[in-house]
C-alpha cells in the first residue's frame, strides 16, 4: 500500500517508516495519523520485518501535531474521529509491536515528535538534531505520554525542566540525560541506524519478542515478583526452536539461523 504523508522502505530485515511532510516537519496531520496505524500494522504483521525505525525526510524528525482541520464533536455524535482517538488508536498498535522499534532522531523533535520517540524501544538521534518537550510554549498538554515516558526516562527534575520551559536540547544533551542512546554525524547517521538495527534483526524473533514483553512487564511488577515471572517465561522460552538452535550454532560453532518459534 502506498501512501501519501510516510515512505515505507523495507532494507533486508530491517524496515524504514519515514514521516514525509517536510514543508511542515513532518507534523503528523489526522490523514497521517490514519496512515500512521495502518503503516505500523501492516510492518507489524510482516515476517520479513525483524526491526523497524521510524525516522523523518527533511530536517526534522517530526514537529508535533498538527491540528489543522481537526474535527470536533458534533451535538448528533456525526463528526469524524478526533486527532486524540485517531492517536489512541495508533498508539495502541505501536506500544504492543512484539519487535524493536528505533526512533532515528534526524532533526527537530519536539511535541508529539517527542512523544512517538518515546514510545520505541530507544532513541538514535543525529548531532544535530534539537530535542524537546514544547507542548508549554503553545499552552498546550502532552496527550501521547510524554508525562510518563519522560520522567522515566530523564529523572523527574529534568522531564519538569524540560516541560515547564519547552526549550529544545541538542541531541548531545539528550543523550547525557539519558534520553538518547547514541549519536551520530549528518553522514554516519542512517549507515550507523542501518548497522545498529540489522545487528539486532540477527537475534532471535521470538527472543526479543520475549525480552521486550519482560522489560515493559517489569517496570509494573514489584522486585521479587517480577524475578519469578522472568524464570518462568525463560523457563518456557527454552523449549522453543529459536532456543534449540541456538544452542546448536554454538556447538557447531556456526551463525545460527532462527525462525521465530
């Protein structure tokens, strides 16, 4: 399927999702937001897809939202979705992808941008690009959970900081505080993502599927709850073939070559 606002591009194991509005960086508009649910959809359900990145065209990663043409409620109930059902609806298929998901940060990232970061697995970003909160300086609120992810991520002093003054902070700063977890120059960045990414799409399917799954169940469980429920799905995770075979590749000293299950 093609679209008009993302560009799809699928390299070996490892797909690239772009948001391409680049006369508005990239801010995610209601028709982009629809195409945004059907695009994370479609790279979930694809067995070829190990590992997503969802970067930007142009000199931003994304820039918020954009509110032109949102549709309000109408008194009869007749009105189109809203921009926040329509980011509900998206958010619920990008929070439980079973495989990796980077944010590759290329440029401007504030607002809602900031919010679709924070909802992969970790952040790439290039030296570059400028990092932010942003939602005071329109007198706005975070409605895609940036009020959540961002304390956890930075400490709680900071995400304040961050969300009181709504300055944007090189990625450099971002990454000191936490947020970001490597940076790279203008050129290396796509090849570093790349090579990041496809290092990762070498593991096992059903091995980071799990891993995922116990790291987002951890931060809900308490200490010793959590340590029991790790033995058990380990427990189970090694009957699978994924698990087998990588015990095979290591005695027969070859790459293993995992399927999934």
């Amino acid at each position: 399927m093609s679209f008009e606002n993302l560009i799809v591009d699928h390299r070996g194991a490892v797909s690239w999702l772009y948001l391409n509005r680049e006369k508005a960086l990239n801010a995610i508009s209601l028709a982009c937001m629809q195409e945004l649910r059907v695009a994370l959809e479609q790279l979930r359900d694809r067995a070829e897809s190990r590992v997503l990145v969802i970067s930007g065209r142009g000199r931003a990663f994304c820039a918020g939202a954009d509110l032109t043409g949102a549709a309000d409620p109408k008194p009869d109930g007749s009105a189109q979705p809203t921009f926040f059902e329509l980011a509900e609806a998206m958010e619920n298929v990008l929070n439980h992808i079973g495989k990796p998901v980077i944010a590759a940060v290329n440029g401007i990232c504030c607002g809602g941008g900031l919010e679709l970061a924070l909802m992969c697995d970790f952040i790439l970003a290039a030296d570059g690009a400028k990092i932010g909160d942003a939602h005071a300086n329109f007198g706005a609120m975070p409605g895609g959970g940036a009020s959540v992810r961002l304390p956890r991520a930075v400490g709680p002093a900071m995400a304040r900081y961050m969300m009181f003054t709504g300055e944007l902070f090189m990625a450099a700063e971002m990454q000191t505080a936490g947020l970001v977890l490597k940076t790279f120059t203008a050129a290396d960045f796509e090849p570093g993502v790349q090579h990041t990414a496809e290092r990762i799409a070498e593991k096992s399917p059903l091995g980071l599927k799990t891993m995922k799954q116990l790291i987002g169940d951890g931060f809900d469980m308490p200490l010793e709850i959590a340590l029991r429920h790790e033995k058990l799905v380990s427990a189970a995770h090694m009957r699978s073939w994924d698990a087998a075979e990588g015990g095979r590749a290591f005695a027969e000293k070859r790459k293993p070559e995992f399927r999934g299950y």
